[in-house]
C-alpha cells in the first residue's frame, strides 16, 4: 500500500499522544481486527499503556467492546456524512439524466475509496469489513449503520445511473464495489507485493484510487447499460 506515516505518536515517557479514550478504543479495535477478541482483557490494555481511570470505568470487556462498537457506529456516521450529503441531494431530486448520475457516482466512489483507504480510518475499516469478529449481539446494528451511512446512497446512485432500473442487481454491483475497496484494506502487503511485481515502484495512493474509480464505473456502466442482461 502507498507509504503512509502510520506510527503511534508518543511523549517522551511513552504514553500516546492520542486522547485517552481514542487510544484504548482504537487498541481494542486493533485486538479484535487481529481476531483475538478472547484475548482482550483490562490487564493486556494496561500494558499498552491504557488509561487505568478510564478501564475501571467499565464492569467488564464486554462493556468496553459494547462501547467500542458505539463509537465506531458514530464515527462511520462522521466519515460517510460528507461523502454522500452530494449524492443524497442529488437522489432527492428523483434524476433521470444517466449522464450526469455518473458523474455524482464517480465522485461518491471517489470519496469512498479515500476514506476507506485513509490509514486513521484503517481498524474502523479492517472491523466493518470483517463481520465474523464482531460479538454477534453488535453484527447487525453495524450493518444497519453501515447501510443507513453509505449503502442505501450507493445502491440509489447506481440505480440512478442505469439504462434499466433493476434495484437487486444494483444492490448486487454496490456489493461489488465495497469488495472491491475491502481488498486493499484487508491485504495492503499483498497489495503493495503485487504492485511492486508489476511496476517495480512503489504503490501511490492517487494512482490506486484512480485506477479503482475507473475499473468500477465502467463495470458498472457496463452491466446497467439496456442492452446488457442487466
């Protein structure tokens, strides 16, 4: 993956330079994202250094992964607010120019492909697309978020921008689109192996993003067009 300064500012005596509780939310994801949420306990967080007032705050892991996964619901909240206010205004205007809905979907992949690549948005990412690690009382009000934020918006657009109006296969091409962000999120060595086999330099961030835009518009382009059996 493109080099990105991913390193965990610190103070001299070693403690985070984050908040308190954005550090030991993001030490939790990181756990889980690794799949070792047995392995969470007050005493393992105390040792990366973790606020010990802010541990004692909860009766039990649970309560603190509870937490966790509520401030990752409001942070996906944050993130995919700006994204797709555009495409949500355009949606309320009921569209019928195929052109120009494609080129509010490119921008809402565009933006898409940014956040989800942007390394202080990679545990919420690695988390979201990973929903086996989640406790399974968290799953489905993380999917729920996940399409009230972005996927609705997505699926909209790609419907706004089809020849035929189908909303199961848009759904299906949305799915598409997420899977395909998620591998570079999920295999960022792998990624960067591939690339670097193929062009000898290092992978950049623009490039990736470009090349993604463009491969899935026309994917799409192509399997909404009225003479495609979409």
């Amino acid at each position: 993956m493109p080099k990105f300064n991913t390193a965990n500012p610190t103070t001299v005596g070693g403690k985070p330079l984050e908040p308190p509780e954005d550090y030991l939310f993001r030490m939790v994801r990181e756990a889980m994202c690794a799949g070792e949420p047995q392995g969470i306990s007050f005493e393992m967080l105390a040792q990366k250094n973790c606020d010990q007032e802010l541990l004692e705050a909860y009766q039990s892991v649970d309560d603190l992964i509870d937490a966790v996964v509520d401030d990752m619901i409001e942070r996906l909240g944050i993130i995919w607010e700006p994204v797709t206010a555009e495409a949500r205004e355009y949606l309320g205007t009921n569209p019928d120019n195929r052109d120009w809905s494609v080129q509010k979907l490119e921008r809402l992949i565009y933006r898409h492909t940014y956040q989800a690549l942007h390394p202080k948005n990679r545990s919420y990412m690695l988390l979201c697309s990973q929903e086996n690690l989640l406790p399974a009382r968290c799953r489905e009000k993380v999917a729920a978020a996940l399409r009230d934020h972005f996927t609705s918006v997505l699926t909209g657009m790609i419907m706004a921008a089809s020849e035929i109006k189908n909303q199961r296969n848009a759904a299906i091409l949305a799915a598409q689109v997420i899977g395909n962000v998620n591998f570079y999120v999920m295999q960022p060595e792998l990624t960067k192996k591939m690339f670097l086999d193929a062009t000898g330099l290092e992978p950049k961030m623009a490039e990736i993003e470009d090349y993604m835009n463009n491969m899935l518009l026309r994917s799409i382009w192509w399997n909404t067009s009225i003479n495609k059996m979409f």
